[in-house]
C-alpha cells in the first residue's frame, strides 16, 4: 500500500466512525436526526429555536386530521346541545374544522419534538401547558371574531353556545396535548420519523388500546400508592385531579363557581369510579391466571 494510500484509509476511518455517529442536538436540523433515545428538555428547545423550520417540514398531518374530526364533532355536539339552530352550528363546525386543521399539524410537530425529553413529567407539564395556551388564544378570537364582526355573514350563536364550548375545550385541549404525547412515545402519529413512521391505518388500530392505557394511569398510580400505604400521595393525586378539571373549566367559563364545583365532584367521582373498576378487573385478572398457572 502506497502512503498516500494509508493516509486515505486512515483518513475514511474518522468519516465513517461520524456517519454513525448522532448529529449534536443543537446541530441536527431535525430531532428525529438525534439518535439518543433520550433528550433533555433544555435541548429539545434550543434545537427548535435554531431549526423551527423542522416544525413546518414534520408537519403533523395525522393530528390534524384527527383533530379536526374530533373537534368539528365536538363543536357539532354542545351546539345542537345548547339548541343552536343548524346555520350557527355548521358555521362553528366550519370554522373549527379550519382552524384546527392549520395549527393541529404544527402543534403536532411540536408534541413529537418532546417525544423524546427527558424528565417526562417536565415535558408533559410543558405540552399540556403552553400548546392549550397558544391554540386556544387563538381559537378563542377566531370564534370572537366571527361572531362579533361577521355575524351578518357567518351566523352567530344565539343561546352562549361559544362559551360552553369554550371552557369544555380547554379541558378537552390540555387532555389530548397529554394524550398525544403518550401516543408518540409510544411510537403512534409519528410523521417524518422514519422507520418509526407507521400508517394511520395501523395509527388508528392501536388507538383503542391506547385510550384505555391512558385512562388507567392515575388509577393505577393511586392503587399502587395505596397498597405502599403511601396514602398522602394517593390522596394528592386524586384531589389535584378533580382541582385541576374544576379550575379550568370554572375559570374559563367565565369565573363561574358552580361550574368549578360541580365539575370538581364530576372528576372525583369519576377517578373513583375508574380506580375501583380498574382494581376489580385487577383482582380478577390475577385469580384467572394464578388458576391457569400463569405468571402475575
């Protein structure tokens, strides 16, 4: 081998060793580029802010179209509820459907980037946060808009339709932000991650069983604290649960106390009734397969 031969091989080494290896956090243009199965938070939004591009290019379109099914749905369903008629009901619907579809893809893009982050519990916080801030200021005034300046055009609702929906859809917001994020992780609704990256045919067929892991999570957390006897925590949980759902929807309904109370006791009730279904199909699981001889 000549030496200039050698110096060319030893020179391929370095090159190929850097193939493999991940681009920096901060470096790579996409996040889905960064092969560590793990990023701290802190990364996560300093690569965004150097590359936000990646959020137009990862453009989630699988939670856009699910968004705007399940928002136009639920726009659908309060209205003819408060006895809107059918013209102020398919505007709403509209108007959502439109909305939703532009900004869900790009909140979407936003909830795969912290996929990823590390600690979870910061990345949840932050997703349920700020993404039900942002859309809903907007949504708000898109609907405020519509109806304040264009009503001779798009009709207006007439029985304070908007603002029920308004308060339910925070509620509804911070929820799915958590739920899409717990998607992700797991691999659902991925878009421009490559092998990650299934259809949304199998998207859909893993769904159902996602939504029933989802609505076990705090159940299961309060049982396990239970059984530890670590009864402050369990507590803790259930109260900030019901706290949590009668704070947004009392708030947003305009400081409305009723509300705030009434939904309080609507989520304890349910998180009881959810954690002591969940604890008897436990206890029932577990005698079946000690009967079959099958490990716990």
């Amino acid at each position: 081998m000549s030496p200039l031969d050698t110096i060319e091989s030893e020179l391929a080494l370095p090159m190929t060793l850097s193939d493999e290896l991940h681009h920096s956090v901060a470096d790579a243009d996409d996040l889905e580029e960064v092969w560590d199965k793990e990023i701290a938070v802190a990364d996560v939004f300093r690569n965004l802010g150097r590359h936000p591009i990646q959020l137009i290019t990862r453009w989630n379109w699988k939670s856009a179209v699910l968004a705007a099914i399940v928002r136009s749905s639920f726009y659908f369903t309060v209205y003819k509820a408060s006895k809107e008629s059918w013209a102020v009901t398919l505007t709403a619907v509209g108007v959502e459907l439109a909305f939703r579809f532009l900004t869900t893809g790009v909140a979407g893009a936003v909830v795969q980037s912290f996929r990823r982050a590390t600690p979870e519990w910061a990345a949840t916080v932050i997703i349920s946060i700020s993404l039900p801030t942002i859309t809903h200021l907007i949504e708000y005034f898109t609907h405020f808009v519509q109806e304040k300046y264009y009503s001779d055009i798009f009709a207006a609702s007439e029985n304070s339709a908007r603002q029920k929906t308004f308060a339910i859809s925070v509620l509804f917001s911070v929820v799915s932000a958590m739920f899409n994020l717990y998607l992700m992780r797991r691999g659902v609704l991925l878009v421009g991650a490559g092998e990650e990256t299934q259809t949304l045919r199998n998207d859909f067929k893993r769904i159902p069983f996602m939504i029933s892991e989802f609505i076990k999570i705090l159940p299961l957390m309060i049982i396990r604290f239970i059984r530890e006897k670590r009864f402050v925590l369990a507590f803790a949980i259930f109260f900030a649960f019901g706290f949590s759902v009668g704070t947004i929807l009392g708030i947003f309904r305009g400081f409305d106390w009723n509300w705030f109370r009434w939904s309080a006791y609507g989520a304890w009730g349910t998180l009881l009734a959810v954690t002591i279904i969940t604890r008897i199909v436990m206890y029932f699981r577990k005698r079946y397969r000690l009967r079959k001889g099958l490990p716990e």
